[in-house]
C-alpha cells in the first residue's frame, strides 16, 4: 500500500503497572510489598501485558481504516517535483570542431561541511558548434542592406548605422554556421565618436534569426558599453536558430537593432563605428534536472506469478516521459516493458506496468477474475525465472533543488575542453513529496470533485494537481466587465528562489508559458461546458517602503539598516510573506502602521520615527504620491520595491 501505516502506540507496559500500584494504595493500603518479587505485583504486570497489547491494536483500527479507505479510493501520495533550471557549459577556448554533451551530463553545486552537493542533470544533448564571423550587413531603416564585409577586411572604419541614427537602424552579423542554445562572442574594435548614449543603457536590442523570425539574444556580457570603445559582446543565442539566406549571403544571422529610448533614456546623437570584427562560440547551454541517473539496476527475477511487485533501491522517481527504462531477459534478449498510469486497457499481451513514483514499487498486471468466473489477466506477465533490471531512471526531487542562481559549478563527469558551467538563473519547480497528513486533507476535495472542476475550490485543487511545483495558485471568479461572463480566473505563482539577500526578481514571479499551458490543457478538459478559463500570473502592486528609524546608543547603523530592509522584503513578499509566514494573502491591504510594527521589532531599533507607503510600478520603476494604506485588489499581491530606510545614530 502507498500509504504508510502510522506507530500509535502511546501507552506502554509500565504505565499500566504504574496506574496499578497507585490504585493498590488506596484501595488496599494494607498491600505494602510492591517488589516485583511480590506474588500479586506478578499478576499486575501480567494484566499490564495483556492490556498493552489489547490497547495498541484498539488504537491503531481507526487510523488504519482511514489509510485502507483512502487506498480503496485510489489516493495515493504525490511525489516529489523536480527542480530545473539551464546551465551553461563554458569552453576553455573556441574549438574549430563541434564539442558534443551527451544528455545525463551531471553537474553539481559545490559541496559544503553541512550541505550535501546537489546534482543536476542535462536532459537533452547538447551540440556546441564552432562558428566565424562570414559577413557583416548594415542597414538603415527603410533602406537597403549594404555589405561591408570587404570594408572591415581591409581595416577600414565602418559606421554601425545611419550617420544619424534613427529606431529601427540595424547592423547584421552573418556567422558560417547556426549555433542554436550556444553562446557566442562578437569582439569589436570601435571608435569612440563622442555617440552621446549611457554605456550601461545603451539602446539596442540583439536578436538572432529563427524559423519563427526574430528572436531576443539574452546579453551575457558588453564590454563595449554600447558600442563606444573596443570590447567584447557575450549573447545566448536561442535554440531556434537556423541558416537562413540574405539575397546571395547564407548564413546563421545575428543582429543589433536600435530601439525607441526609454523615458530619460540618452540616444545616440552620431552613429559608432567598427574598424574588425570577431565571432566565436565559447559556450552552450541545456536543460537540467535536480537527479540523478541510475543506470542497469537489478531488481531480480519473475516469479510468473500476476500482481509481482518489486521495489527500486532509490525513490522517489523522477517524473520522466518515461520515468522508468525496464528490461525482462527473454528468449529473444531484453524486452522492454512500458509504464502505464493503469492496467485498464492492458490486455494479457502488452508488456506493461505500473510504478509508484513516490515509493519506487513496480507491480506489474494482475489476473481479476470474471462475473462467469474465468479469470482476466491484465497485462502480461514476465515468463517465471526471467531476469528483471532497471535499465534507467532518475531519482531526486524536492525543494533542495531550488538553489540560487550561480550555485551549479562543479561539472561531476568529464567532459574535454569544458572548463566551468553555471547556472544563469536560479532553479525552481522543486516540492517535496506529498505527506500522509496532507493526503488525508486532500481526499475529501478529490472525492468530491471526481476529477471534475464545478466549484471555485475544485479548479484550485485540479490545478494544483497539474502543477504541484508552483508556489500558491487560487481560483476567483473573473470579472464579467473584463473577462466576460462564466469565465473562472485562475492565478498561478510559480516557485521562484530570491538572490543573495532574500532579495525576488519581477521577472521570476511571471510563469513561464509551458507551465500555464500545461495547466490551462488539464482544467480544460476537466470544466463543466459553457465556463471558460482565464489561467495567468496575479496583478503584483509594487510597494516602496520609505521609512525613518532612531538605533539604540552604540548600535552599528549599517547593520540596522541591512537588518530593517531584510524585514521589509520578507514581510511584504508574495510566497513567505504575511503574518502567518506562507505568503502576502491575495488582495489583503498594506498598512503603515503594520509595516511600523515589523520595523520596531528589528534588533537595535529603538524608535520608528516616521513610515511611508508608495505605490510602484515593478516594470518602468516609478512611484506614486505616500501614503500610509494601500489597498489590493481580489487578484493582486504585493511586491517589495527598492525600500528605502534612514537610520540615526546616537552621535554622543
């Protein structure tokens, strides 16, 4: 059974004598010899067994007959999720040949005194491919594109866009090969021309060409501050890209575009220019999973027997499509035999089985027996002494895999001319395994809702179960102004790990559209006809905390200070925020003389003298007029801002 059953035993044997012996003294004060020598203390301890025995057993029926019920129903514990995240595999120099990482690469955070490593593993293969630079295109907006690969060839300045450069003005980078999921550097030699743009907000924009047109290049590094001095640009290029032909030029393409400055934003006031150019790929990136591979497992022989069940040396299984590679050794060699949720629609030819991924039991098809009394069998069974192994499978899982970013670096196989690896963001979509005591809370929900979404709490609860790494969801029902009428609005909050310093991104708090597609396909087909879906990230309200603190006589003011902001941004946060610790609840108001509380209670504070609330906006940054009560809507959580906090010391 997947369902453990619990130890209750609460009484033991000596408390029975115990209870005895004081019953003795006053009922028969006379009885003075209490030694276990004594005839009669014998025949106490005697009962005292016996009603031990009989206590334990009556004590564990009701709690076993809750397990067995559940078990009769099908609720089984949930387990553990996986965390992901990609990783980037850095060259210890360009290679003029393709280097291949072959998928199962594991890698790993460095390994502490106190913490185990956590070992990641590459999902797909991974081909870095070597690259060059083969032309190089300017075009202004509106215009023809002008080859200047001859004109960098002989050394000769070329401007990157228009004398005047407009929005829209590009210059293309044509590489010999496409390098989709690498990572490529452009070394530029540029003439500084006075261009009039700030170096660390230059307005371009990078993109790389795939099947589906355009597509954004993250900036790992620019040296080159925007253009105006010789350096080095570090993209990742997306996984789409492909060759593509430009008139008589084919090749992988890359381009800078100058974009529409943003408010404040200083553009360019004339055109910078590139006297050579370089492109080389120094690095890949792929997908990778918080487990780690088993491979060619023994789990021993068939007995020919329906209903076997064997149990894998490692659990929880990783949930992989399919999570398990198993082998039977029959006349023909190996065999392989496919996982399936049920034996249903397994007839008594097909090699199936099911796994518990929690537990790590394989049973394989039972023989059920007819109304007309013949037996069915469900699902072959392998031929009696027939060797059974676990080919491959993954164990892992839980919330130790949602480490920062930066943390994998240790590369655990050897792979040549790999000389670093790290993970760019943190990982996340880790949860660990579903508990007794949350099975139990969760079976009443499922067997009401019979995997039909009717009430507010079933979407929540089947999205849930479609999504079990996601931090928070709930279910509302959708404005008929905004959304229209029979619309359900679910809000999804994906797992997120905050940077050094407890300090969350906005980007991280967004989910990623595979995760509500993913939840979007499992309510629809599970929701009453006639009701809609409206699957998407809650409104998060930006909130700036601008406060005045006084600090005790003495008191380091740079540690209050780190300490008060440290306070902030875990009171006002959406998944460990709160009075209860489990996250901002959904359209709660924000305080000042709440937020005042959290600050007092800050080591070396003495006195808050004054806090302000304002309203922000996460993406362009600006802040509304104080305040000291800001209210949510239903669908909204908050989000720390860039606090600001003032502390006095005592000068005497």
């Amino acid at each position: 059974m997947a369902l453990p059953s619990p130890n209750l035993d609460d009484r033991r044997f000596q408390q029975f004598v115990d209870d005895a012996k004081r019953y003795i003294q006053q009922r028969a004060p006379e009885w003075t010899d209490h030694n276990v020598s004594d005839p009669g203390v014998t025949l106490v301890e005697t009962v005292a067994h016996m009603a031990d025995q009989v206590v334990y057993r009556l004590n564990r029926v009701p709690e076993k007959n809750h397990l067995a019920f559940l078990d009769l129903i099908g609720i089984t514990l949930f387990p553990p999720s996986a965390a992901r995240a990609d990783v980037t595999f850095w060259l210890s120099a360009p290679q003029e040949q393709p280097v291949l990482l072959a998928a199962g690469t594991e890698v790993a955070t460095a390994r502490t005194e106190s913490e185990e490593a956590v070992v990641f593993a590459t999902e797909r293969q991974l081909t870095v491919v070597s690259c060059e630079l083969s032309y190089f295109v300017v075009q202004s907006d509106g215009e023809e594109a002008a080859d200047r690969t001859s004109d960098l060839t002989e050394g000769k300045d070329v401007l990157c866009f228009a004398e005047s450069p407009r929005p829209g003005d590009r210059m293309l980078f044509g590489l010999s090969a496409a390098v989709p999921h690498c990572a490529v550097a452009l070394t530029l030699d540029s003439q500084v021309d006075g261009v009039g743009v700030d170096p660390r907000q230059p307005p371009l924009a990078w993109e790389a060409w795939t099947a589906d047109g355009w597509a954004a290049c993250e900036v790992d590094r620019d040296t080159t501050g925007g253009l105006n001095r010789p350096g080095e640009v570090v993209l990742h290029v997306p996984g789409g890209h492909t060759l593509s032909r430009a008139g008589r030029r084919e090749a992988g393409w890359l381009r800078c575009q100058v974009t529409d400055p943003e408010p404040g934003q200083p553009f360019y006031t004339t055109s910078p220019t590139i006297r050579s150019a370089e492109a080389f790929t120094i690095g890949g990136t792929a997908p990778a999973v918080h487990a780690e591979t088993v491979r060619g497992e023994a789990l021993g022989e068939s007995t020919g027997l329906p209903g076997q069940r064997l149990r894998l040396a490692n659990a929880p299984v990783v949930g992989d499509v399919p999570p398990l590679h198993l082998q039977v050794a029959e006349r023909d060699g190996w065999t392989d035999w496919a996982t399936v949720g049920h034996f249903a629609a397994s007839g008594p030819d097909d090699r199936h089985l099911t796994l518990d991924a929690a537990t790590g039991e394989i049973a394989f098809g039972p023989s059920v027996r007819e109304p007309d009394g013949t037996l069915r069998q469900y699902g072959a069974v392998p031929p009696k002494g027939a060797f059974i192994r676990a080919r491959l499978y993954r164990t892992g899982g839980g919330k130790a895999g949602n480490v920062a970013r930066g943390a994998i670096q240790v590369l655990r196989d050897s792979v040549p001319y790999i000389s670093d690896v790290t993970n760019r963001e943190a990982a996340s979509g880790g949860v660990d395994g579903e508990t007794v005591e949350e099975a139990k809370a969760r079976a009443p929900i499922a067997l009401s809702a019979q995997d039909r979404a009717v009430t507010l709490r079933d979407y929540e609860e089947l999205a849930r179960r479609a999504a079990p790494e996601t931090a928070r969801i709930t279910c509302l029902a959708a404005d008929p102004d905004e959304h229209g009428a029979h619309v359900v609005r679910v809000l999804v909050v994906p797992q997120a790990v905050p940077d050094p310093g407890g300090r969350l991104r906005f980007e991280q708090l967004v989910p990623g559209d595979m995760l509500l597609g993913r939840i979007t396909r499992y309510l629809d087909e599970r929701r009453l006809i006639g009701t809609r879906l409206a699957v998407g990230p809650p409104y998060y309200q930006g909130i700036t905390v601008v406060a005045t603190l006084h600090a005790f006589r003495g008191a380091d003011t740079d540690r209050v200070r780190r300490q008060a902001h440290d306070a902030l941004y875990r009171h006002l946060d959406p998944l460990t925020g709160g009075a209860q610790g489990t996250g901002w609840p959904f359209g709660r108001p924000v305080q000042a003389g709440e937020v005042f509380a959290v600050l007092q209670r800050v080591p070396g504070v003495e006195l808050v003298d004054e806090v302000l609330l304002h309203p922000a906006d996460p993406l362009t940054g600006k802040r509304g007029d104080s305040t000291e009560r800001i209210d949510l809507a239903a669908p909204a959580l908050v989000f720390s801002f860039d606090h600001r906090v003032r502390v006095i010391g005592d000068a005497a």
